[in-house]
C-alpha cells in the first residue's frame, strides 16, 4: 500500500492556548421576524483560528446539538470579495484596523471573553436572517451608472494608446480596491454611503477614460443612493476608520466636487 | 459516442477567422426573441452576460452569492496574460501559444490555445476601455511582471488584486446592461439541473436561496460559467461556495466530463496550521518573480528550525538549499507550478521542511530588498546609504508590487514577512479538468455551453499562471458571442419556451425529491464531516501524487463515504428559506460523486503528465514520464446512472504545428 503523507496535521488545538469564550450572537429567523442576542459558550478556541472557523465550530456544534446553526456571509475567506460582515463587540469587521472579519483572527481576542456579534445595521440593508443582510442596493447604485460606457467589442484603442499618469492610475486603483462590503454605511452613525459611492467615482474621474461621461455617472448614481434610503454624510469619519480597504475619505470630498461642476454643467 | 471538436480547417493562425467569417450570424430584431441563461457571473459569466446583452440577446444570469461582483474570479491575485509584445522582449501570439501548450504538457488542443493568444492582446485593450486600472510604469504606460513556464514578461496586474480589478471591469459591464433591463440578474440563486427537451438545453431548475423556493428558467441556450471543482478537496485556495453542482449536474443530463483528474497543486500557499481549517489561502505566483524558494542544506539545521532553535535568518547562505535554482537553472523561481511543487513535496519528504508540521519550504524575498534597494540608491543619487536604509528602500519597493500579500500573510501566520523569510507549501488551486467543450464552447449537450474554468479546454494537464483570468475573459468576451450565434441561428423561429413542458416538470420534481431526502434521513452528522473526509482521500491518494494501488483504495473509500453520507448527513433548520447546510449538502453529494470519477480517470492513465503524477512512471531524475503513443487524446467521461460505472470516450490530440516534445525546464 503506498501510504502518502497526508499534510493537514493537528498542530494548533493544544487544549492549553484553547479560549473559553462567550457568544452573543443576534439571531433572526428572516427579514419579518423580530430578532434577538442569543447567549452560546463555546470552549477550546484556538487562538490560530479564523473569526469565521470560530463560528464554524459553533455551528458544527449547534447542528450536532439539532439546533439551527448561525447563518452568515462569507466565500473567500481571504478578505476580497467582501462578502463577511459582521458586526463585532460594536465595530465593523471586529477590533482590527484594515481587515475584513474573515482576516480576523482568534489571537486578537483572549480566554474569557464576552464577544457581541451582530449583522450591518442599516436602512439600506434589511436582514435577511441572523447576520446575513441584503446589500442589493449597492448593485442598483452601481447599475445607474458605475461603469464606462464601451462596448466589449475588443475594437478598442491599442491599451498603450491611452497613457494614465502613474499617479493618477495609483489613486483610481487604491479608489478601485473596494470590495463592497458596506462596512463604511454599518459604521456611520447616519448609515450613509457616500464612502462606497465616492470610491467608484473617484476611480473613473481619476481615469481619462471615464471622463466623457463623468457628470452623468456621478448624478445618477448619487440619485440612486438617496432613493435606497442611505443617510447623509456629516464628516464623522468612522466609514473611513472601519474600511477594511482603508479607502481614503478623500474620495467622498473628490464625489463632491465632481458632483458641484456636474450641478453647475446643468 | 462520437467526440466532434467542429475545429476548423485550414492553417492555425488563420482558423479563428475563417470560422468568425462563416459563422451564422442572427439578426438584430431576432436577437430580441432570444434567451440565453448564463449562469455564474466570474470572468467568464459576466463578460458572456454582458457582451450577449449588448449584442441584444435577452439574458438572465445566476449567481449563488449575494452580488455577481463576489464571483471567486475576485480573488485571483497575481495577473493576466496577453502577447501584446509591450516589452519588446520577443513574445508574439505564437510564443504565447507554444509556452501554453508545453505548459500543459502537451495536452491540450492546438486550434483553441491558438485563438486564445489570439485574442488576449484585445483583452487587454478591452479591460482598459473599460477603466480597468492597470499597474503603470513612470511613462503612464502598462507595466508587465514575469510569471511561471515563461522566458518573456507578458502578465499584466494590478497588484496583488488583478482578478479584483479584472472582475470589477466586468461586472461594471454588467451592471451596465442590468440597468439598461437586457439582463435580469438573479443573485442567491443556485442552478441545481439543466433541462434538456429533445436533445437540446432548453432551460434550469434553479434553488432561490433566500426563499428556498424551486424555479423554472426556459431559454434558448444555457451557458454554465460555474468555475472549478478544487473544493472536491475540501481544503483549497478556492472561496468556499465553489463547487462542480452546475457542471456534474449538465454531466448526468449528457455532459461529458474531460480530464477530471487533472487538477493544478499551487506550490506557494499558506501552509495548513490545524484541523480547524476551512481553506488555504494563495501567495501568488508573482512572489517567485522576486522571492527565492529554499530549504536547508543539512537535516541538521532543518531540524533545528523546526524545534524553533534556530532562525531561517540566522542561517549562512552555504548552508541553504536553492533547490529550483538548482534543478532548473534555466527557469529557476519560475518552473511551472506542477514542477515547482513536486519538488517542494521532494524535499519535505525528504525531511527538510520548516515548520513543526514538517510541510513548508521558504520563500524568501532577502536579495530583492537589497537589489531593489541598490536600484532606488543609484537612482536616487544616495551613494553613501547604508545598507540598512538600502534594505528599508528595497522593502518600500516590494510593498509597491506585493504590499497587499504581504499583509494578507502577517494577517494568517502572525509572522512579518519582511523580516522573516513566509513558509509556503503546495495546496489546491485550479482545475484543468472540466465539462468537454468543441471548438464553439458547446458541451456535448446541443445548445449548452461552458465557459472559463468549468470547461476543460485550454490549460492540457498544467495551467500555467496568469492564463485563467485570459482564458475566462477570451470565452466571455471574445469567443462565446461569435459561436453562439452559428447555434441560434437555428433558434430564430423557436419562440418562447414553455415551462410546463414536461421535461421541467420531471426536472423539478427530481430536485424537490433528492433534497426530500436529505431532510428525511434522521441522519445527525454535519455536512462539513463528510467533506473533509472525502477531501482528505483525494488529497492523499489523488493529489500530488498518484499511484494504482492508493486509486482503487481510494474509490472504494470514496463508495463507503457516500453510503454513510446518504445514510447519516444532517440537515438542520428550513427546506422553504435561507439554509445553508443544504446548499452544503447538495454540493458534497456531487463531489463525492466527482471525487469517485477523478480517481477512475487518474487510474486509467497509466502515464504522468502536467498536474498527474503517477509514481509508476517518472524518469530516473524523478521528472514526470509521459507515454504519448498511448494516452495522447483528451478521456471524456459519459455518465451512464451508475456514478461508479461511467463510460470512457476518447479524443485524440493532433499536433500540426509544435512538435511534442518531453518537456524540459533545466
Ligand atoms: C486565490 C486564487 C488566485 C488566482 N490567481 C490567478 C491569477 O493571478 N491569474 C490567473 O489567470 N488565474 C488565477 N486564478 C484562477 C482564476 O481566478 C480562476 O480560474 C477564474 O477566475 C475562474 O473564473 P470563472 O469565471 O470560470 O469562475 P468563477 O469566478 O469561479 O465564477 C463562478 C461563478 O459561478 C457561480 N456559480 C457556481 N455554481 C453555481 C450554481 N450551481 N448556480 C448558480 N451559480 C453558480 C458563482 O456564483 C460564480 O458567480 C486564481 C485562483 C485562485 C483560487
Ligand atoms: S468603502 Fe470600504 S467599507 Fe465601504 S464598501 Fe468599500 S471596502 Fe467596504
Ligand atoms: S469572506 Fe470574502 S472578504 Fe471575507
């Protein structure tokens, strides 16, 4: 028989650096349904796990236990596709500066630990059961115009036939790295978008390609914002301190600014 | 059954074009009364959604996530490929097509890889129209990195996020049709059988996650962009919800299955820390454009490494091992990844991995600080920096190109990798197996159709890097809009498709049963147990390597497994809402099923090429020993009711215009 070696190895789940910790998690049956924090205890966490393999072992529990598990976001686990969103001890995405909760991990907390887990709260995001919310305005934002009008024929210019700025490229990619998360409208006390909507424009406003249609773009996707019902901006500042992209709030001055001269274009 | 490729004739470089001047074309206003069901939404979905949309066919596309921006494809980190030649550095359409099918040793089709370099210069052209905001050099121009399997630098990126970027562009391109309502885009939505009435796909039975309830979609054509099945592993760089339903669901309907064991190990991943694991997460391949791959020289020292008594750091450069570099000289770093990772499982066997688990191997960025930092002092005019600041304007540089990875690292292992060398080691990463597809992308289901890394077609039994997110993009944007047409062109005159055909009705009826059964099982174990199981069988005996003894333990593994998933899985919580344990279920029901067909289609190769490596035949030097007499053809597998009884049909490969040689990297 050839045996190979098989390289997923227990090295981590040494009971010693295991953490006994206490779960309140807000659990809702769908979107009608009233919710409420339910208190779990969960032992032997081990401080290597992810914040998401954590609550995978309250749910592998939950099920052996006939209980309905907890439901939640998440696919990449690797902090890009912006999917995880969970609302932690009162911040978004956890305690952590610059990371998604699926980038959480256990040694940021320690044994003892009560830990209050809830979904994005927000006009524009309705539950749709226990920390998972709906986000589909971000998409209808997007589609009154997050985009530059070209057709995918590939009968485009020559890539190189448009020069961009290093600088310029730099700041529409740093603007580009949102991950849609919504972390930015959980956190601000006014539930506003303006942080996700400022990021996209500012991406093509940086770019000569997304020009032609810069005020049209930023109109009708500021338009599709207000009728989601996202609250305004007063410059607070904490979408910029919980992004996990840490995308700059200098993006929502530069959607203000592109969205004056589209006013005064008429 | 008879495989038809549909390849065109006449010379290589000229088929593409000849095919696209004779492909039958369907006129605007018919186009109107038209329906395409795309499902998926990853490069390949949303390109196809949208240029069919824009070309004015009536598109309904599916994704089982919450927004078509969260495709896996958001993931992809390293770049993508084109022969745009912007480096002056000798590459061409040809060089890009050779490259890939020596990458693929030699397994794949010439006519497809061909049209693929083909049009990847306009992808490029594309992206950027669209905003895409490539990496750019001081000139304002398109930057280039080098990528595995490759002696020219042709991968464009934008950091460490090009898929992000690339996805982004696309889904833009979507969004931009949704509003315009030529597409109606169905999120939590997942494809769980394809209806076929009279020989021809005619539309889906589709789960809406939120609801639970069970739909009927009708079409004229249906086009899976599902992605790949490396989840089969349990353990990969895969986000969690990627799976083979869409896929292995159309194979029990009549799509073959081609190549399924020929599946890509990532040589440089995280390495596995415990048994709490949900997945592993990719360094990509662009670190080994700038860091060097090690292992101690000396048991000795890797021993003492591994019981933390001594530092990678402290260890002089005559006592490290280069092993690629001294394997390969001639591509050092930058063997492909079937190489680069068979030699990395080497020396761990061997006994020279470094860490507690034994399985990792350094990769080191040490030499690019200081040569990077070196450049920055010439050119900054600091002739008396000391090497401290060297090292520190070296590190700045890296964190330019990488910083995204870097970090993402330190997140994981609590390690800074800019003052330690990052352990990696081989883990799942792609799939180069997939639904069989002909030249037009058409699976052997007429009028159902796969694109991007669901079909088989481009990457033979190697992938090399940078050239799925070129692949997704070609089918989506540039390949699938001509030759669909040539298929709907019979459609014009069809008229909407009724729902009630009978077809849906037993179609549906056979979804509500199969999840019946999942509920009513009394069973009490969580999905979760049994798709570690089924991962950790293929793993050992159908990962790295392979051999005829360890497949046929292996599949009679895979049969127990099955038995006791059916008879024992838990199913908690609703049938009609949100569950994600079914969801879970359904999907692990079809790998295991999967799992069974790699393992047959792996044993029945009795040879090693790209990806598959069977113990039984290596060179003298431990390199991967092809038998082309025998196995050069594409094994497209027929499903036949009995997941362990399938039928073998074969495809042979001919090469007009490369030479088949052994491949050689040193
Ligand atoms: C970490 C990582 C890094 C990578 N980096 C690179 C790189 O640098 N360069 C490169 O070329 N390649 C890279 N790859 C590979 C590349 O990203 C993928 O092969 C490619 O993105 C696949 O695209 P796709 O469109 O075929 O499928 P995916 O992007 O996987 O999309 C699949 C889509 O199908 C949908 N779907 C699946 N099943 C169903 C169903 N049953 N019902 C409804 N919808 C369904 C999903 O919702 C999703 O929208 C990387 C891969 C990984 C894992
Ligand atoms: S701006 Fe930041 S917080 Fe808001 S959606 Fe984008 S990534 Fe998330
Ligand atoms: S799961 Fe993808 S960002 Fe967290």
């Amino acid at each position: 028989m050839t045996t190979l070696k098989y390289n997923h190895v227990v090295i981590n789940n040494n009971m010693e650096n295991g953490m006994n910790l206490t779960l309140k998690v807000w659990r809702q049956a769908n979107a009608e349904a009233q919710g409420q924090m339910t208190e779990y205890k969960l032992g032997n966490v081990s401080p290597d796990m992810s914040f998401l393999e954590m609550m995978d072992v309250l749910n592998d529990e939950l099920i052996r236990k006939g209980e309905d598990p907890v439901t939640f976001d998440h696919d990449c686990r690797e902090g890009i596709c912006g999917m995880c969103s969970m609302f932690i001890n009162g911040e978004a995405h956890g305690p952590n500066r610059g990371v998604t909760t699926c980038q959480l991990h256990m040694r940021s907390f320690k044994d003892g630990d009560t830990i209050y887990i809830e979904p994005w709260r927000s006009a524009g995001f309705p539950v749709v059961k226990d920390l998972m919310v709906d986000r589909s305005a971000f998409d209808r934002i997007q589609q009154a115009g997050g985009f530059v009008s070209v057709n995918t024929s590939g009968r485009t210019l020559d890539a190189n036939a448009i020069p961009v700025p290093k600088a310029d490229a730099d700041k529409a990619f740093d603007a580009a790295t949102c991950i849609g998360c919504g972390a930015c409208v959980a956190s601000c006390p006014n539930g506003s978008a303006m942080l996700f909507v400022g990021a996209k424009v500012s991406q093509f406003a940086l770019l000569p390609q997304g020009h032609p249609e810069r005020f049209d773009r930023v109109e009708n996707m500021v338009k599709q914002m207000d009728e989601e019902g996202f609250g305004n901006c007063s410059n607070i500042g904490a979408c910029e301190v919980q992004c996990p992209k840490s995308i700059s709030i200098e993006n929502i001055a530069r959607m203000n600014r592109e969205y004056m001269a589209a006013n005064l274009k008429g | 059954m008879e495989l038809i490729n549909k390849i065109p004739d006449g010379p290589l470089d000229q088929k593409w074009t000849k095919y696209k001047n004779t492909a039958r074309l369907v006129n605007p206003a018919n186009k109107r009364n038209i329906d395409v069901i795309v499902v998926g939404t990853g490069l390949a979905g949303a390109s196809a959604a949208a240029s069919l949309a824009e070309m004015g066919y009536k598109v309904k596309a599916l994704c089982f996530q919450d927004s078509p921006r969260r495709a896996h494809s958001i993931a992809a980190q390293g770049g993508i490929n084109a022969a745009k030649n912007y480096m002056n550095d000798g590459d061409s359409t040809y060089r890009l097509f050779y490259d890939t099918i020596k990458g693929g040793d030699y397994r794949a089709r010439e006519a497809n890889v061909y049209r693929l370099a083909e049009v990847s210069a306009n992808i490029i052209d594309q992206c950027v129209a669209q905003g895409v905001p490539f990496a750019r050099d001081y000139g304002g121009l398109l930057d280039n990195r080098s990528f595995g399997g490759t002696q020219v630098s042709r991968t464009f990126y934008a950091k460490g996020q090009t898929g992000q970027q690339l996805l982004l562009g696309a889904y833009s391109a979507l969004s931009r049709q949704v509003g315009k309502g030529n597409v109606t885009m169905l999120n939590r939505h997942e494809m769980l059988d394809v209806v076929v009435i009279d020989g021809k796909a005619r539309g889906i039975i589709a789960r809406n996650l939120v609801t639970g309830a069970i739909e009927r979609h009708s079409a004229h054509a249906v086009v899976l962009c599902t992605g790949g099945y490396g989840n089969v592993f349990f353990l990969s760089t895969n986000a969690m919800g990627s799976n083979v339903t869409a896929a292995w669901r159309a194979h029990k309907r009549g799509a073959l299955m081609a190549n399924p064991c020929f599946t890509q190990i990532h040589p440089t991943c995280i390495p596995v820390s415990g048994d709490h694991q949900s997945k592993l997460t990719l360094m990509s391949e662009s670190l080994r454009n700038d860091g060097r791959i090690w292992v101690p020289k000396f048991k000795e020292d890797a021993e003492a490494i591994r019981a933390k008594k001594l530092k990678p750091t402290d260890l002089a450069e005559d006592r490290r091992d280069y092993y690629l570099e001294r394997r390969y000289p001639a591509f050092g770093n930058l063997v492909p990844r079937d190489v680069a990772s068979r030699a990395a499982k080497e020396r761990c066997d061997a006994g020279f991995g470094v860490n507690a688990t034994g399985e990792a191997v350094y990769l080191d960025f040490a030499s690019s600080f200081e040569r990077y930092g070196k450049q920055q002092a010439t050119v900054k005019g600091l002739h008396n920096a000391t090497h401290d600041e060297i090292i520190a304007m070296g590190k700045k540089v890296v964190e330019q190109k990488y910083g995204n990875l870097f970090q993402m690292y330190e997140q994981i292992v609590a390690e800074n990798p800019y003052e330690t060398p990052m352990m990696i080691y081989p883990a799942v990463h792609y799939t180069m197996g997939g639904l069989w597809v002909d030249y037009e992308l058409m699976t052997t289901i007429k009028g159902c159709y796969a694109c991007g890394e669901a079909n088989f077609s481009d990457h033979g039994a190697n992938r090399l890097g940078a050239s799925a997110l070129m692949q997704g993009l070609a089918d989506g944007y540039f390949v699938l809009p001509y030759t669909i047409g040539n298929y709907l062109a019979d459609e014009i005159s069809t008229g909407k498709i009724s729902t009630d055909a009978p077809e849906f009705v037993a179609a549906e009826d056979n979804v509500r049963k199969q999840i019946e059964s999942l509920f009513n099982n009394n069973g009490t174990v969580p999905v979760d147990h049994f798709h570690r199981k089924l991962g950790k069988i293929i793993w050992d005996y159908c990962g790295m390597a392979r051999s005829e003894e360890g497949l046929k333990f292996a599949i009679s593994e895979i049969q127990k497994i099955r038995e006791d998933f059916f008879k024992n899985v838990r199913i908690p919580g609703v049938q009609n809402g949100m569950n994600p344990e079914l969801e879970k279920a359904m999907r692990v029901a079809d790998f295991i099923d999967l799992g069974e067909l790699m393992c047959k289609d792996a044993l029945e190769r009795n040879e090693s090429c790209g990806g598959h490596f069977r113990e039984e035949y290596q060179t003298e030097e431990g390199e991967a020993l092809r038998v082309d007499d025998v196995y050069n053809y594409v094994a497209a597998w027929e499903f036949t009711g009995n997941p362990s009884a399938p039928i073998l049909n074969k495809e042979p490969l001919v090469y007009d215009n490369i030479k088949v040689q052994s491949r050689s990297y040193k």
